[in-house]
C-alpha cells in the first residue's frame, strides 16, 4: 500500500472510474477508483488516496480517495455522513436517529411513484408553490382549522353586500361545517 494523489479528471466510461495519480514522485499512471456498493465520487484533482496493487501487480493498481481533509470532524460514535465534503453539501445520520440534509444550492427530488410522508409534524420555513391540486382530508373537529394568511377556514366570516362590494347586511357568520 502507498499513498498517492489524483493528477487528472476521473474517465468514468468504462466498467470502472480511471483516474490518473501520481506517487513516490513518478510519473503519472491510471488506476481504478475503488468504490464501496452505493456509493460513487469523482475525486477532485489532488485528492490525496491510498494506492493498492492487486497481487503486487503494477498494471492492476486500484486507488481509495481520501476526504480526511475536508471531512466535517468530531463525529460521535455509530454517527455516518455522506456528502460533498468539499462544497458543504452533507447527508448526516446521528447517533439519535436523526436525518439532518444540508444542501448549498437547490434539492431535487424525482419520484417515479407516490411520496408518502408520515410525520406528527411537518415544518417549513419558506415559500411553497404547488402545481397541482392539494386535497387536504381528515376529520374536522373543533381543533383541525386550515389557516391562510390570517383568516380561518373554519371560522371566517363573508360580509353580504352589493355588487360594488359595500356591506348592507350583517356577515354570512361562520362555514356550517364549523358547527
């Protein structure tokens, strides 16, 4: 085993990634990328590795990618990241059970089938666009309410009026399906 560094661009159209490294100061040769099952990377340039020669064998050399230096550090115990270490694009699984994604750009999600979430709370801090139908279901009682903007589903009121809009009566009073 040596160490060794990435001098090129992985080629990754054959049935392995190439990339081509240098080590022990000698011109640069190609070697596989190794790759643990579901996981894949194209290391950058420089990337420092560990360099394997399967049964010493210089033509049959495969190489680890090293992301010890820009790995996020003082991981707890059973604690797993994935990532993009060097832009800060991570997957994070805690010791608690926690998924935490944090993205540096945008998150796309293309779903063949149906996305069931299943959560006794759902937050989100920001805008959301929907572009379809949203068909909300369940039992309405006296504590399920749908809030838009500051007005109640459940409880708002219309004023009657006129065409142009000026009230002549009394409010229309709550939806019936309130009661």
């Amino acid at each position: 085993m040596k160490v060794a560094k990435t001098t090129d661009v992985t080629k990754d159209n054959g049935q392995l990634p190439i990339v081509q490294i240098t080590f022990l100061d000698r011109p640069a040769v190609d070697a596989a990328v190794a790759e643990q099952y579901g996981v894949h990377s194209s290391p950058k340039v420089g990337t420092p590795c560990l360099l394997l020669e399967i049964n010493g064998d210089c033509s049959n050399r495969i190489i680890i990618p090293l992301s010890a230096f820009n790995r996020t550090k003082g991981l707890e115990e059973t604690e797993v990241e994935f990532g993009n270490f060097e832009i800060g694009s991570i997957i994070k699984f805690d010791k608690e059970g926690n998924i935490t994604i944090t993205g540096k750009k945008n998150l796309t999600a293309n779903i063949v089938g149906d996305t069931t979430i299943t959560s006794p709370n759902v937050t989100i801090n920001g805008d959301v666009q929907v572009n379809g139908t949203i068909d909300a279901t369940g039992i309405i009682t006296s504590d399920v309410d749908v809030i838009s903007d500051t007005i109640s589903g459940k409880t708002h009121t219309h004023p009657q009026g006129n065409d142009s809009g000026t009230n002549t009566e009394q409010d229309t009073g709550a939806p019936l399906w309130a009661y």
